[in-house]
C-alpha cells in the first residue's frame, strides 16, 4: 500500500526565498509581490529546530545556492539569526529552539526592498 508523501514548502511563496529546513509559515502581514518576486512582508514560521545554529547555517547555504549574499548568520543552539541580501532586497531570519519541545520551536523571516 502506498501512501501519499507529505511536502513542505521549501521556498517562501513559490519564490526565490528560502525557508529555513523543517520551518512553515503559520502568519503573514504586509507581503509585497513584484511578479514572482517577494518584495516585502514579515512571517511568523514554525516547525522543528534541534539546534538553531545549524538551522541558520544550513538556511544560509539555501539562500546561497538561490543566489542571495550571506551578509550575517550567527547564533547558539538556542538562538539564531542571519542577515541575506539580492539585489534591492533584504530578508532577516530569527531561529528559537524550544528547549522542551523543539517540534513547536518559531522563528520570523522578514523580506525588506531597498529604495
């Protein structure tokens, strides 16, 4: 018997922003779109992080191979966060580990336009 594969969205809004491993958007507010292009919003995300550092550092080599400049990706275990320019944009994201329950850990993801 087979059964159906359950998917998560590995790109923000089928665009070229990548959400961190194991994290979904669960709220959006002000999002901007420019065709396919995220040009602005804040996003609450959710999901599992068992370390937020590695979290940051594996988002950091996504963005990268989309094409986006590591401008910061530091943190703990605990906490995290990374800084990631492409031309006029900028996106900033936030990593907390629940210690109790990484499974419900949160993060944010802004995406910002230059000018």
């Amino acid at each position: 018997m087979l059964l159906p594969a359950c998917t998560r969205d590995t790109m923000l809004l089928e665009s070229d922003v990548p959400l961190p491993r194991g994290m979904s958007t669960v709220r959006s507010a002000d999002i901007r779109r420019d065709g396919g292009t995220v040009t602005g919003g804040d996003f609450i995300l959710a999901g599992e992080i068992d370390d937020a550092r590695r979290a940051i550092r594996a988002s950091a080599q996504s963005f990268e191979a989309n094409g986006w400049t590591i401008v910061r990706a530091d943190g703990s275990g605990d906490a995290a966060s990374g800084e990631f320019v492409k031309d006029t944009r900028t996106v900033s994201v936030t990593l907390r580990r629940r210690a109790l329950e990484p499974k419900m850990s949160t993060g944010t993801l802004t995406v910002r336009r230059e000018g």
